[in-house]
C-alpha cells in the first residue's frame, strides 16, 4: 500500500515517510531528571504543585516529548485525520520509553473512549499504540480490562480541578483480568493527568497492585487545551 500510496510526512509533508529524520529530531525527549517524578511534567525540578496537593492515583507517569512542534502535529494526524498507520512510527517512541523505565509489567491497556465516541471517530488511537507496544515488548495486551462507563465532556478548555471532576467515576476495571498484576496504562497525551488518575483508580479499585502510565506527549502547563 505504501508502495501505491507512499505516505507523507506528518511534519514536513516530505513524501516516502511518515516522519521523515529531519522532523524526527526536532522532537526532542523530556529531561525526566528535570521533570515531577510522579506525573513527569516537565521542567519543575520537583514534585510539582498539583502532585502535592492531590497524588494521582497512578505509580508514575512518563511521556516521551512535549506536546508541541512535529509531535503534536502527528498526533492531530493520526487521531483527527484516520492515519492509522502513523501509530507505528509514533509508537518507536514509547517502545524507547518504555524500556528506559524498567518497569515490570503484566498486562498492557489503553484509556478507553465512550461507546459514542468510538462511533463517532471509528478507532481508539491510544488502543493501537497500547496494541503495538504490547507486541514488541511481549507484555500482553488487552482492550477490555478497563472500560468507561460514563460519558464525559472533552477536557479541551477545562483546568486541572474541573478536569479531575469531569472524569471522576467515568471508569471500571475487569477484576478478573486485573487483580494481582501490574498494569502499564497507555494514552497519546497526557495534560492534567487527570484522566490517567481516574482510570488508575478504577484499576486499583478492582485489585490491580500497581499502575504505570505512559504516553507520547506531555503538556507543558498544567492549563494546558
């Protein structure tokens, strides 16, 4: 299909890739030493302020780059625009992240989306990143062990407090699948972490013992759309 199709890059339109080197290296990794330990936002040094005020229910988050330049076009790319293929290129990230950590794993999922908005968009793009991560790692995958059980508005234009209370309770876990084990949360974005903290919750409450979450781009500012 590329051979008929050939793609174009997500950043500079250049044909023949997908992210061509050129934009690959404008995206530059978050300086983890510099970041909050817990959520990883990024340049705070410390604990940052929303983490001191109410710990998210996840074990630790870590986002490959910042949500902006080459990665946050690629990402509007391959959730707005039905470049599914983009997922693979995309998720070479996570896979570096992911191995940098350390973490041990038992089962893979993604942030689920509504019934309705799966309708409405077709795919769930944090699906097939958690999918494609899952099989180079050998760490299984699983698509039903969380799920949202509450439709909730976009946090596009919401701050962090309105954030956590729009996702509050919108999640449940599997215990069947989850109890005992470790789970490795995966999401394109994360900006509050709010919604990673919701489901983490959900997992915890059905017996998981630790949740890791991970994405490929974090927001700079915690008011961030």
């Amino acid at each position: 299909m590329d051979w008929l199709y050939p793609p174009s890059c997500a950043g500079c339109g250049k044909n023949g890739e997908r992210l061509c080197t050129s934009c690959l290296q404008q995206i530059i990794p978050i300086d983890h030493q510099r970041a909050c330990p817990h959520c990883d936002l990024p340049e705070v040094g410390h604990l940052c302020p929303d983490c001191q005020s109410q710990t998210p229910a996840f074990d630790q988050l870590r986002s490959f780059s910042k949500y902006e330049g080459i990665l946050r076009q690629s990402i509007h790319r391959m959730k707005y625009e039905n470049d599914l293929p983009l997922a693979d290129t995309l998720c070479r990230m996570l896979i570096s992240l992911f191995i940098q950590q350390n973490w041990q794993v038992d089962l893979i999922c993604p942030v689920p989306l509504s019934p309705q908005r799966l309708r409405q968009r077709g795919y769930n793009q944090s699906a097939l990143l958690a999918q494609i991560l899952g099989w180079a790692v050998s760490i299984p995958f699983n698509n039903k062990a969380l799920s949202r059980i509450r439709e909730t508005r976009t946090q596009v234009g919401l701050n962090a407090e309105q954030r956590r209370a729009n996702v509050q309770g919108a999640f449940t876990a599997q215990s069947k699948i989850v109890k005992h084990k470790t789970i490795l949360l995966v999401d394109d974005i994360a900006t509050t972490s709010a919604t990673l903290s919701a489901c983490a919750e959900a997992l915890k409450a059905a017996g998981a013992v630790k949740v890791y979450a991970i994405t490929l781009a974090r927001t700079v500012h915690l008011d961030s759309s």
